[in-house]
C-alpha cells in the first residue's frame, strides 16, 4: 500500500487529509510541523510528502531544503500544499525541488487526491 | 507725472531768458529816446560837424532798432522754446527714472515674496534652466541634499548633486528615465518614484514631477516638486502585508470548509436524504464564493500596490478558453445554455500571464452565464487584427441576457459596483470583477470596452497588443 506524509499545522485540514487519502486507498502519516515531519522521516519512508509553508517551529521551505538534502529521503516526491500562491514562493519551492505546488483554497480535495494518483502512477513507470 | 514740477535746471534757464529779455526791451527802449532825440536834434541844426557824428550814432541806433526784432525772433524764442522743451524732456525724463527706480522696487518686492514663497513649500523645489544648471533649491531640498551653497556661484548640473539616485529595485536609476530629463529633453511632466542615497548614506523614498517650464513655446528650463514618501512606503508595505495575512489566515478555514463539505455532499461520510444534499450544496457554494472574494481582493490589492507579478508566458488563448468553459461546464448546463465558439485557427502564442488571463475569461463568461436567461445564448470570439500601428488579438463574449441599462454603464468598471437590474435579481457577486479584470487588461497594454442594452443582452470585447513589449 503506497504511504503519504501529510506536513499541516492546522488539525482540521490535517483530518480532512487523513479522511479522504484513508479512503483513497492510501497509508496517511501526519506530521504537524517541520520538525517533526523530519522526525517521521526518520522511521518511515512514505511514497509522497504533502508538504504546508506557514508552520511553526520549522517551516516548509526549511523543511523541504533538509528533505532534498538528506541521501535518504531526497528523492521523495514533495508536493507543496499551500494557502499562500504567490509567485516568489511558487518559484521558491520550485527551485528546492517540489515537484508540484497547489493552493488549497482553489482546489477540490478530489481533485488533490487525483494529484497525487497521477504523480505515483507516473513514478510506478 | 507731474510735468510742471520746476527743477534746478530749468530755474537757471528760466532766469537768464528772464534777464536776456529785459536787457533787450532796455535796447529797444533806448535806442528808440536816441533815435527821438537825434531827429529832433537834427531838426534844429542842419548839416553840422556834430551831425556826422550824431548820423553814425543814428545808424548805430538804427541798427540796434531794426536787428532787436530778429534777435527776438532768431535766437529768443527758440531759445525759450528749446528752453521750455529742455524743461518737459527733464521733467520726463526724471520721472521716467523715478516710475523705474519704482517698478525694479517693486520688482525685487516681488521677487523676494515668490522667492520666499518657494522656500516655504513643504516639499523640496529644484528648477533648472535650459542647460540643466541648477538655479534655485529651496529649503527642503537644500536639507534633503544636504547641499546648502549658493546655487548661483557656479554652474552645478542637477544630476551632480551629492546624492545618488536608485530605483525600487535598488539599482542606479538610469538618467533618462529621470523626470527632470524628460522635462527638458522631451517637454513632458512626467512623475517617478525613486530613492536618494546621501553622502551620510542615509536613504530616502522619493515621489517627484518635474515639468518643462515654458516661455514663447521654448523650454526655458525645468522644476522638479519632490516629497519624501517613506512613511507612506511604511503604511503602504504594512496594508499589503496586512492584507496578505489576512487572506491566507482566511484561507485555511476556507479550505476546510470546502473539502469537508465536498466530502459530505459526495457521500464520503454516508448517504445523503436529498434535503441534507441540498443544505450541504449551500454550504459548499458560499464557501467558493467566499474564496472567490478572498481571491480577488488578494489579486486587487496586489495590483494596487504594484506588487502584482506578471509572468507572461507564451499562452495558447483558443486552448485556455476551452478549458474554461469546460470548467463552467455545470453551470452551463444548469441554465440550459447554448456556447457558440469562433476561436480563429491561426492565432499564435501571445507572451501574456496565462493565470491574469484566465481570470478575464472566468469573469467575462461567469457574468454571461449568470445574467443569462434560460435557454440563452453565449458567444465567444478569438480573432487576430493586423493594422499600421502592429497586430493585436481581439476577443469577445457576447450574451442575450439582462444586459445593463444605459444610466449605469459609465460606472460598470467601479469597484464594487453593481448595476440595480442585477441587484434585485440576485445578491451575489462583489462588483469587484470588472474593475480587476480591467486593471488586468490595461497592465497588459490592452484595452477593454463593451456595449449593451437592458434587456437585449452585452457585448464585452478586450484587445491585447500582439508584440508585447512589457
């Protein structure tokens, strides 16, 4: 069964995640900062990390260096789930290595999970 | 001006025509009792020895008698006349002199009060002359440059005053783009905003305009009005954060809402009763146009404040609209609407922001669907028009709806405005739409224009320059 790091602060969102990528088919992990996304990492290796900005503690753009700059990790596909989508961070996370970056607000949560279906079907080629 | 004031001059004249004229009558008079006496002398004694002598006195007389008429009239008056003229000339003349010692008076008077007038102007003043040299730097803009020597002793040119000038990307700005050369290179008045950099390295946000000052239709110079704008900067950089914050900290509710109702209404959490379908629907609706709303106040204040990036990339127009009318695909269909679609086949990739563009294209076509009426028509045209001045793109969305009545279509492309027809048939929509989509389009060098009449539908069309030069 393919995994997902779910990176979000908010509990909400988090659960909405949890909820709709379970029934997805999907193992779902939740971290709720940077760091402990880091910490996670440690113990698993998921198939995809869904991957918030604004976070305490660490934020997304720290968390995303350190991802693409472990051997063990960096070639996890990131997918940058944000409220924030303005140019300079979409650039931003472009050039530390997220493969994709989506506005939560402008996107249906079929629509995020087909996303990430279409991304790991690709990887599977 | 008073031309019978006596003067020194004129009194001494005055006296020695005064003292020639008695003198002379003195002659006449004279002569005349010689004459008298020298007839009736001759009367009494005929031919004597005494009378040869008293003949040459005669003629002696004679003379005199006969030559004092034409000394009068030969050298008197016009003496008296070149006396009198002499007079008025000197009268005028000193007048003349007087109203001009006067007006230069009241000319520096008046030079003072204006000179004192620049000075007290709050914002900082600099004028050149035509060359370019600096002549007047009032107060402020002496303590902005914190140049305080005479301007007038030598020849200082406006662009080597001590203080370096950088654009908002904190790069040098390049002189030509400075509003004073414009001033006297291109007659215009053009306004720019800048920083100096001071000799004490202090940096100061600038706003200016400078414009060409004209005398007989040649450029005799130039003045530049420039304030200092760093609290404003300040202000201004604090609302967009502000703004910035607020609509991501609105969007994360947002976002749950949605996809928790999304969920619900597609069963993930059991089976809907057709009622509880239909108030989950509501929900999930409110919440689009709320994002909707977030979304756009985002995009208006950024335009606002210049902030907004524009990243134009080759875009296939044709494709992009298609896609969004399959997007609107639902609500098409919900009002029984029919699309007609001319999108010309030769249309090449415009250099535009494809996001900016899409967001014309949902606007245009979401207000077509929604003040269409049932069984409407939409049509949208994409054409290609080439003539002296380049080739642009031409679009149109055409609807047969509710149209906008003739006492509201100046004010359309206000924010927040909404024509009455459309209030009463439905509270939704923002009136923020037209007046984004607008900003868009002219930050794009396009124009946008529409026609229409209630009732009979609208006409919008938009223009895009097809070698955009941004």
């Amino acid at each position: 069964m393919l995994s997902v790091l779910v990176v979000e602060d908010d509990t909400l969102l988090a659960s909405a995640y949890k909820i709709k990528l379970t029934h997805s088919g999907y193992k779902v992990h939740i971290a709720n900062d940077g760091q402990m996304a880091i910490d996670s990492l440690q113990k698993i290796k998921p198939d995809v990390i869904l991957l918030d900005i604004r976070m305490p503690v660490k934020d997304g753009y720290q968390t995303l260096k350190e991802i693409k700059e472990s051997e063990v990790y960096k070639d996890i596909p990131v997918i940058i789930s944000s409220n924030s989508g303005t140019k300079e961070n979409i650039d931003r996370c472009l050039e530390l290595g997220a493969v994709d970056y989506i506005v939560k607000s402008d996107i249906s949560i079929d629509g995020l999970v087909e996303k990430i279906n279409n991304l790991l079907k690709k990887d599977k080629r | 001006m008073d031309i019978n004031t006596p003067n020194k001059e004129s009194m001494i004249h005055k006296e020695v025509y005064d003292k020639v004229l008695p003198y002379l009558l003195f002659v006449f008079i004279v002569s005349s009792i010689l004459i008298f006496e020298t007839i009736s002398s001759t009367v009494l004694s005929f031919i004597t020895f005494k009378t040869i002598n008293r003949i040459y006195i005669f003629q002696g007389l004679l003379n005199v008698f006969f030559i004092s008429p034409f000394l009068y009239v030969f050298m008197l008056r016009p003496l008296k006349k070149q006396l009198q003229e002499n007079r008025l000339s000197a009268l005028s003349f000193q007048s003349a002199i007087a109203s001009y010692i006067s007006s230069m008076k009241n000319i520096e008077e008046e030079k003072a009060r204006y000179h004192a007038l620049l000075n007290s102007i709050g914002d900082g003043v600099i004028a050149t002359d035509h060359e370019g040299n600096v002549i007047f730097l009032n107060a402020t803009a002496k303590k902005t440059y914190q140049y305080h020597n005479d301007v007038t002793q030598k020849a200082l040119k406006w662009y080597d005053l001590p203080v370096s000038i950088i654009d908002e990307q904190d790069k040098e700005l390049s002189i030509k783009k400075h509003p004073l050369y414009s001033a006297l290179h291109k007659r215009s008045t053009t306004s720019a905003a800048f920083s100096y950099v001071r000799n004490d390295k202090t940096k100061i946000a600038i706003s200016a305009i400078a414009s060409p000052v004209l005398y007989n239709n040649i450029t005799d110079g130039a003045i530049m009005v420039f304030k200092d704008v760093s609290k404003e900067k300040e202000i201004d950089r604090m609302k967009t954060e502000f703004i910035a914050l607020a609509s991501h900290q609105l969007r994360t509710p947002l976002s749950a809402i949605k996809w928790f109702s999304e969920m619900l209404k597609n069963g993930d959490a059991g089976v809907l009763q057709k009622q509880q379908k239909e108030f989950i629907v509501n929900i999930y609706d409110s919440c689009e146009r709320m994002i909707d709303l977030v979304n756009t106040l985002l995009n208006i204040s950024r335009l606002e404040s210049g902030k907004l990036v524009i990243d134009p990339k080759p875009t296939n127009l044709a494709l992009l609209i298609e896609e969004i009318i399959k997007e609107l695909h639902p609500k098409i269909k919900e009002k029984r609407l029919k699309i007609i679609t001319s999108l010309h086949k030769d249309i090449p990739l415009i250099s535009i922001d494809p996001n900016l563009m899409r967001q014309v294209y949902v606007n245009l076509l979401t207000n077509a669907i929604k003040y269409s009426h049932q069984n409407g028509e939409i049509i949208v045209i994409l054409s290609k028009k080439v003539d002296q001045n380049g080739s642009e793109i031409v679009s149109q969305v055409t609807d047969s709806g509710l149209g906008i009545p003739k006492k509201d279509q100046k004010r359309v492309f206000e924010r927040f405005f909404r024509a009455d027809n459309v209030v009463k048939l439905e509270t939704e929509g923002t009136g923020l739409g037209l007046y984004l989509i607008k900003k868009i389009i002219e930050v794009s060098n396009g124009n946008i224009w529409f026609e229409s009449e209630e009732n009979n539908g609208t006409s919008f069309w938009f223009s895009l320059p097809l070698n955009n030069e941004i």
